[in-house]
C-alpha cells in the first residue's frame, strides 16, 4: 500500500475495525517514511461474468436498477430494493466464490423477490427463468397459488396449537397448584 502523501512503498497497520455490516474492514495506517496516518477499506472482491464473457466487479446498484424496472407501478420502495439488493449480494457471498455469472445473480434475485412482491417476481421470472409461452407464466401463477394456499393453511393451524398449548399449560399450572 502506498502512502498517499509522499508515495513511499510501505506502510504500518495500526488499527483494524470490520465495518457494520461485516463485509469490509477499516484499517488505520501509518507511513513509515513521513509519519503520517490514512485509513483503507478492503473488501473480498466479487465479480461478474458477464454473458459476453466480460468481468467487472459486483454492483448492488446494479441490482436496484434491474430489479425496479420489474417493480415498476407496483408498491415498492426504494428501501425495499436497497434490502432486496443486500439480501441477494450476502447470498452470494456465502458461495465463497470470487466469481459468480450474471444468470446466477438474476436466479438469486428471485426468492426474496417472490416475497417482496409476486407481480414483480412473475416479471423478473420471465426473463431468468425463459418464460418461452403463456403455459409458463400460467404454471408459474399456479405455484405461487399453491405456496398461498399452503401458507394460509398453516396460519389457521397455528392458532389453534397455540391455543391449545396455552390451554395445556394453564391446566398443568392449576394441576400444580391444588397440590399440598
């Protein structure tokens, strides 16, 4: 790392801090030539293959910007994708891999799409998952019916556990206590 005051070579680690989100680390730094301190970032670096065969470094500004063009008319904030892209850039970077493909992105981008807003997702589908006919948006529609139905079905059974757990304890309780 070379001194940005008077270019020497070298340079001494004094403090290291992993930033908030622990994606990167702050490092303080002293010049050994002139004496004087400047801090660095570093990040694992992550780059995409394009399908031109292209390499350029992940952006989740990149991400935003796809994804917004599916959400377009639809109720979601910029916020919203801010997370969404955080979401997708962890997921690939628990891969371990230096290198992901484009296609791989736009397949990781999917899930928390789909719960994010489902328009948005059949949208983005279309387009990483090759929707070629209408039997494909209509098998993908058919799915997501499926998964609401099944999810619906299990908050209606929960409340009746829960219930029924609550109700099991308050009889032990009252069981406990009748006795000397």
């Amino acid at each position: 790392m070379f001194c940005p005051f008077c270019r020497h070579p070298d340079s001494r680690v004094i403090d290291s801090r992993t930033s908030d989100d622990g994606l990167s680390i702050r490092r303080r730094r002293q010049c050994p030539e002139c004496g004087r301190r400047f801090s660095t970032t570093e990040t694992a670096s992550l780059n995409i293959i394009k399908r031109s065969g292209v390499v350029e470094p992940f952006s989740r500004e990149k991400i935003v910007t796809g994804v917004r063009k599916a959400c377009q008319g639809r109720p979601v904030t910029d916020s919203d994708l801010a997370m969404l892209a955080q979401k997708v850039e962890e997921t690939i970077r628990q891969t371990g891999a230096a290198q992901i493909e484009a296609n791989d992105i736009g397949l990781a981008i999917l899930p928390p799409l789909r719960d994010l807003d489902e328009v948005a997702y059949l949208r983005f589908a279309s387009v990483y998952q090759s929707f070629d006919s209408l039997d494909d948006f209509e098998s993908a529609i058919a799915q997501l019916r499926t998964e609401h139905k099944a999810a619906q079905a299990s908050k209606r059974a929960q409340p009746a556990d829960a219930a029924g757990a609550a109700a099991a304890s308050a009889e032990s309780t009252s069981t406990s206590s009748t006795k000397p």
